[in-house]
C-alpha cells in the first residue's frame, strides 16, 4: 500500500499508527492510494496468525512485528478461526464462513479483537490516553468493550440506540464491569446515534474539554482504518480453505455473499478483490433498509424518501454506511468521492453516471431479503440442514438461494443465532415472546441450547443502564470523566 490517503482530499496520511490512532483528523476516511496484486496461493502453507503478519507485510503497514503478533494472540481464545461449514444439497456448492467464534458471538470480533491490544499497546509507547467513542447497532459494542476492558491508556464509551438492539446484545454491553468503560442508551436509531458521535468527533469545544483532562479522542467504529486490514485477511482465509479442501483450484472464481450494513465486511472482501483473490462477484446483502441493494443496482444513493425501519436484522438496520465513501474512493478517485458525499449531505442523494455503474457493477451484485423472508429462510435451513443461522446470515443465504449461480459460493456468517433468541424462536415456532430471555427458554424445550456465555449473562448485574437524549450526551460524557 505504501501510502495511505484521505478520501476526500488524496493527502497522504503519515501512517497507519496515526489513522488508527486518529481516526476523525481528516476531511474523509482513511484509504489506501493503491493496492498491491499479490498471488495469495503463497499464502496457502500459512496459519492465521502468518497470513495476516504477511497481508501486513504486503500492504507495507510498519508495526513491529511483536506487536503485531501480541495483537494476534487474542485469535487464541477464539472457539475457531472463520471455519467454513459446508451446506450440501444446493446446486452449487454453498459454504458458511462463520465469523461467529469470537467472545462476544459477532463477526465484529474478529477485527475489534485485535484492534484493541493494538491500540491499548501504541498510545502506551506513546504515553497518550484516548477517549475512543464507539456508535452501535447492536454487535460493534459488545465487541468493542469486550476488547478495551481494563487495557491501559484507554477509556470507552459505546452509545447504542436503547430500543434499537436485541436484549442479548444490551445485556453484553449493561454487563461489561471494567472502570475504563462506559455504556449509554441514547434515544433515537443507530443512524441518529452515528449522527451525533460524528458530530461530537468534530466539536472542537469537547476536544478542548478532553485535552485539558490529558485525552486524546478517538473512535472504534469501521470508519477505524485499523478495523479494515482484519477484515480483509478472513475473506482470503475462506478462498484458501476452499483450495485446500479441494472445491476449486488456485485461480478459479468464487462468489462472497455477505450481509451489509456499514458495508465494513464487504470492503474487506472488495480490497481482497482488489488485490487479485479470485472472486467474480461480492453479493451484497440488505434487509428492508435496501439503500445499498438500489445504490449497487441503479447507482443511486438515495436517502429522500427513506426512513430507517426497524428488523430482524438490526445490525444491517442502516441507511447511512458509511464505507461507501472507501469503495467510492477506490473506483473513482477523491474528486468525485468528494462530490458524492458533498451531495448525499445537502441532498441526500448522489447519482453515479452509466460508466460509473458498469464498474461497480463488475465487482458487485445486490440483493435484498425482507423480515418474512429472513424467518421462513432460517426455518428451512434448520429443517433441511440441521444448521441454525442468525437473521443476518439468513438474508444472505436467501439471496443465496436465489442466485442462479454456477459458482462456489462463500456466504458470511455474521453472528450466532442467540444473540437473537426472539427473532429464532419466531421462525422456528412462529411464536412471539416476551424477550430473549424468554425465547432461549422455549427453544431450549426443543433441544436448542445457546453457547453457556449467553446463558452467563442473564445472572449477571446491569451495571450500565443509564439512558440519554442525543442533546444531553457531552454532559453525561464530561460528568463519567469527572469520576475517573
Ligand atoms: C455489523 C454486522 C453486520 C453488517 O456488517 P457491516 O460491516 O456493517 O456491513 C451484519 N451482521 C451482523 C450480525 C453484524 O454485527
């Protein structure tokens, strides 16, 4: 990569430990100019932890080697490292990549993991302390707190929209007891929550108020440049197991399908594309929200007439994602990233020219899954596969199985199914219930049994459950401070 840039200006970045450090200095996000080809098939004898130091290597990123592989070692508590489950029957072959086996059950895991020790590690030899504020929808919270609790020179505070996540997922962040963490249920969706920490990145007053208590001010969100790079290595991963199980041969095409909604995972998967792994098409997948299903069919990016409705499938409950503007930059340079997003902010919508989709269109394809669709899909793969999806990986194997599709494909698993216990028994049994806790108890009369983590967490104590208006946030931000 050898140089990293800003979006919407091309100016170069200094380096990776300063994007990932200070995310929000910039007009537009963190990109690279360019990408390497690389012949992955040299990846092959490779373990995990040696691909990824290698992707580093090729991308030119300077971290010392030690630590990185301090970073890596979190992989370690991973139940398994993106495994492929392979669901026969279909046409073509189909195979899950669970991103899943993290500590908090997400793929979001698999870079937040490794994102933290990297960050807690770099502002410690830099003797900075950081205030790194996080906006979830429901997954990149737990895992963000789940990978900052008690590492050093670091404080977090994660806002979630407080009626906008599952109770699993709010019980992953209410129960998070470490002094360095914060929790805040802000009133609104997740689009007014990353609304108003955008605008709080750039309150230069807050600054001012943070640097006087030694703060430096950061964010965890995909915007994180940092996040980026661990999650392209799971996408070459899954190409490679699929040789190394002998389903294709180094060189032949693969299509990643994969559930979106800040379109973070998707990315990872253009920029392996980008660098020459061997994918014909990416699928991207949206539920009812299908912003990004008409922007990669028409090339219309278009808010006007939107407004956020609420899903199966929160975590893809989004209009405005954010990693657009990445994939914008790498087809069409920062003059025209500039524009779009000049455009998409006084009028809330930006249109690509014929040409410009004809590019877009020959790396991508989209598809989108209502919440019917999502339950009756997960019914049917658990009655004919025996394999239990959650709502988000089920609207992809949906447009899976509606793809005429001669190639192998590698559809993403995003999150276990009892992160969204309510949603599951509903497809299973059609049958409502109060809240999660609920449904875990009815599924588990039919021999379904969440992971004992989840089970954990309906004993423990709700020690976050403080809740907010979007106005009142910097208070209640400046009156946590105080107590530290
Ligand atoms: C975050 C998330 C997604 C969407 O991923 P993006 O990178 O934001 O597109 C999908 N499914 C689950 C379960 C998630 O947590």
């Amino acid at each position: 990569m050898a140089l990293l840039v800003d979006s919407r200006s091309g100016t170069t970045i200094e380096s990776f430990e300063r994007a990932l450090l200070h995310p929000s200095h910039m007009r537009g996000l963190c990109v690279p100019q360019s990408l390497p080809q690389v012949d992955f098939s040299t990846y092959l004898p490779l373990g995990y932890v040696q691909a990824t130091h290698a992707l580093f290597q090729t991308l030119e990123i300077n971290l010392e080697p030690a630590l990185l592989d301090h970073a890596l070692a979190c992989y370690s508590k991973f139940e398994a490292i993106a495994p492929l489950h392979a669901l026969c029957g279909f046409k073509t072959p189909v195979y899950v990549q669970e991103l899943l086996h993290g500590p908090t059950l997400a793929f979001k895991d698999m870079a937040l993991q490794p994102f933290g020790i990297l960050f807690s590690q770099l502002a410690q030899q830099r003797q900075e302390k950081y205030l790194i504020m996080v906006a979830t929808s429901g997954d990149t919270g737990p895992a963000t707190l789940a990978s900052f609790a008690n590492l050093p020179n670091t404080r977090v505070c994660c806002l979630y929209p407080a009626r906008g996540t599952s109770l699993i997922q709010a019980l992953q962040m209410q129960t998070m007891d470490a002094p360095n963490l914060k929790v805040l249920g802000l009133e609104g969706n997740f689009d007014d929550a990353q609304s108003t920490l955008k605008t709080l990145l750039h309150d230069e007053a807050f600054q001012a108020h943070l640097a006087q208590k030694g703060l430096h001010l950061s964010v965890a969100n995909s915007i994180n440049f940092g996040r980026v790079v661990f999650q392209i290595i799971y996408h070459i991963w899954g190409y490679l197991d699929l040789v190394r199980m002998g389903v294709v041969s180094y060189g032949d095409p693969i299509k990643i399908m994969v559930p979106s909604g800040n379109f973070g995972n998707a990315l990872g998967a253009f920029y392996a594309k980008q660098m020459g792994l061997p994918v014909e098409k990416i699928s991207v997948v949206s539920n009812v929200n299908d912003v990004l299903t008409e922007f990669f069919n028409t090339g219309v990016y278009d808010l006007k007439a939107r407004r956020l409705q609420k899903s199966h499938s929160p975590a893809m409950d989004i209009l405005v994602s954010s990693n657009i503007e990445r994939l914008l930059y790498a087809l069409f340079g920062p003059a025209r990233t500039q524009e779009c997003m000049q455009e998409l902010q006084t009028q809330r919508r930006y249109a690509l020219t014929f040409s410009e989709l004809q590019s877009l269109q020959a790396h991508f394809e989209s598809f989108s899954c209502n919440d019917a669709h999502c339950l009756s899909t997960i019914a049917r793969i658990y009655r004919d596969h025996h394999y239990l999806v959650d709502p988000h990986t089920a609207t992809a194997l949906y447009a899976y199985e509606h793809l005429e599709s001669h190639t192998p494909c590698v559809v993403v698993s995003t999150a276990s199914w009892s992160k969204f216990a309510q949603s599951t028994l509903l497809a299973l049994c059609q049958e409502e219930s109060t809240d999660d806790a609920q449904a875990l108890v009815k599924l588990a009369k039919l021999g379904i049994h969440p992971p004992a983590c989840i089970h954990e967490l309906l004993d423990k104590p709700r020690i976050h459950q403080q809740t907010c208006a979007l106005t009142e946030l910097s208070s209640h931000i400046d009156a946590w401070l105080e107590t530290l």
